[in-house]
C-alpha cells in the first residue's frame, strides 16, 4: 500500500506540473491567436485559398479547416468540423480522407509542450502537413475508393465569434483561455492514472522484463529500448498519457531529445484507442468510414516517421 500511495503521490505532483506550467500556458497562447485569426476572417480568407489547391487530395474546406485545428488547436478539435461535415452532407469518401488526414497529423496539444521540452518543432509541422496530405489522398484514391463520393450541397461556412472592437476582442480571448483551461485541466486524470501505472510497472519489474525479452529484436532494428514504454502507453492511453512519460523520462534520463526527435512522426498523432474513439464520435457516417481512414493513417504516420527519422 505504501508503494502505491508513493506512486500516486509523485504521479499526481508530475501531472499538475505538466498540465498547469507547461501546457496551460502554450495553449492559452495559441488558442488565443487561433481564435482571433478566427474572429478576424484570417483563417476564413486563408481555407478560401488553400482548399481548390487540396482539392486533388480529397479535401474540402471544411477538411483544411480541420488540419489547422489539430495542429494549432488540439486532436479533439477537427471533431466539431467532422460532425459538421457528417451533418451538411459531405460524401463518405471525403470524410474519410479527412479523417484519416486528422489521424496523421501531430496535435497540438502535444506537439507544442514537447517543443519545451526540447522537440524541434517546424520539422515536426512540416511533416506533419505532408504526412496528412498523404493520408488523405492514399485514402480518397485507395483505400476509400471504393466509398461514395455524392454529396448533399454542401454549406461550407464557418460560424466563430468576432472582434471587431475590444470588447469583442477581450471575449474572443477569455473564452480561448477558458477553452485552454478545460483542456489542461481535462489531461490531468489521464495522466495520474498512466504515470501511477508507469511508475507501479517499473516498480515491480514488469518493465525491465518487457524490455529483457525485446531488447535483442530492438537492437537488431537498432531501436532504442525507451520507446517499448513510450509506445505502450501512447497506444493504450493516448498521446497526452505519452507526452507525461516522456517529460518524465527525460527528468530522469532515461530517454534523450534525440529519441524525442527521431520518434515523434511514430509517436505524435491521435492513431491510437483514445484517440480514435473520439475522433469517430462526431458522428454515424464518420464512424462508418473508420476502416479506410485507419489505414491511410497509417501510410501517412509511416512517412512522417520515415522523415523524423532522417531529419533527427
């Protein structure tokens, strides 16, 4: 028992750190100037222009509306414009290049706390952009193919508050900082529970034994060690769970930035059990399409991984 209440004691202390001084304040930040683009008509001139260029790919605007969010906003942000699609009529094929794009790209609500923590973060963008260009269209022409591409016609506006005068700008902020707050403050569970369980596995051995047993086949793919935690978690718990191991283990040295860097493109998306199940929650013609999108997803993070990997 006391093991445990120490466990959940230093899971809890590392938990609040992370979510309160690191990535409460980026978000407030972000958020804050995503929501004032928002406001002003930035966003709303710039998905004008951007998506007769991603057309080919299979997005509309609404998709390159939902890639600005996840990668300025967070991974459970594009599920507003997902339902929004799934409810104006957008086809069954464009909804699952859209999604599979959302599943290939890196969230902003990890990217930007890992780039303080030492992950080069315009890399990571860029290839986050080609890897969900690259999901989307092997879905749209691939593994989607097969779906139907008729649509209803298709309201593509965007509803969002303005700032025309300080007073709007004033609001647009307070409810971009209280987003930011729900947001961090919403991460702290997930990350109790993943780093209690971290820190009870590598108490108890499990870890060491996990890592004995493919340390060989790692070495041999010349793997590092580190990332059988790292993968384990993110997989099961999702990309926020993965982001507090890894704060976590850099404190304590046992992986480096170079490992964050080289292993971002594999670890930084939402293609995981949380992660997909949020995404497909937007609605019963997203979730319809989880298949094809799962896997063009997956051509998408092999790039970005591929690209990490070679730019580390």
């Amino acid at each position: 028992m006391e093991l445990l209440i120490d466990a959940i004691l230093k899971a809890g202390r590392s938990a609040v750190e992370l979510s309160l001084f690191i990535l409460l304040p980026v978000m407030v930040v972000m958020l804050s100037l995503m929501r004032l683009l928002e406001a002003k008509g930035v966003l709303d001139w710039a998905v004008a222009r951007i998506a007769p260029l991603l057309k080919p790919v299979g997005l509309t605007g609404l998709g390159v509306f939902a890639a600005l969010q996840i990668n300025f906003v967070s991974f459970a942000a594009p599920v507003a414009t997902l339902t929004m699609m799934d409810q104006r009529g957008a086809s069954p094929r464009h909804l699952a290049a859209t999604l599979a794009m959302v599943m290939a790209m890196a969230q902003a609500n990890t990217t930007f706390p890992l780039a303080a923590l030492g992950l080069s973060y315009t890399p990571t963008l860029l290839l986050s952009v080609l890897g969900g260009l690259a999901a989307a269209a092997v879905t749209y022409y691939g593994f989607g193919r097969h779906l139907s591409s008729a649509e209803a016609p298709l309201d593509e506006t965007l509803h969002h508050r303005t700032a025309e005068d300080a007073k709007g700008v004033l609001d647009v902020i307070n409810h971009a900082g209280a987003e930011a707050f729900k947001i961090a403050v919403g991460s702290i569970p997930m990350l109790v529970l993943s780093l209690t369980v971290v820190m009870l596995l590598r108490a108890f051995g499990a870890i060491d034994l996990l890592t004995a047993l493919l340390g060989p086949a790692m070495a041999a793919l010349h793997l590092d060690p580190a990332l059988i935690l790292l993968t384990l978690t993110k997989v099961l718990a999702g990309g926020t769970a993965m982001m507090g191991v890894m704060d976590e283990m850099l404190r304590q040295g046992h992986a480096s930035v170079l490992l964050l860097n080289q292993g971002a493109g594999f670890l930084i998306n939402p293609l995981d059990v949380a992660g997909v199940a949020i995404l497909i929650s937007a609605g019963k013609r997203v979730a319809a399409v989880w298949k094809p999108a799962v896997l063009g997803g997956c051509i998408g993070i092999l790039l970005r991984t591929a690209g990490h990997i070679l730019l580390a």
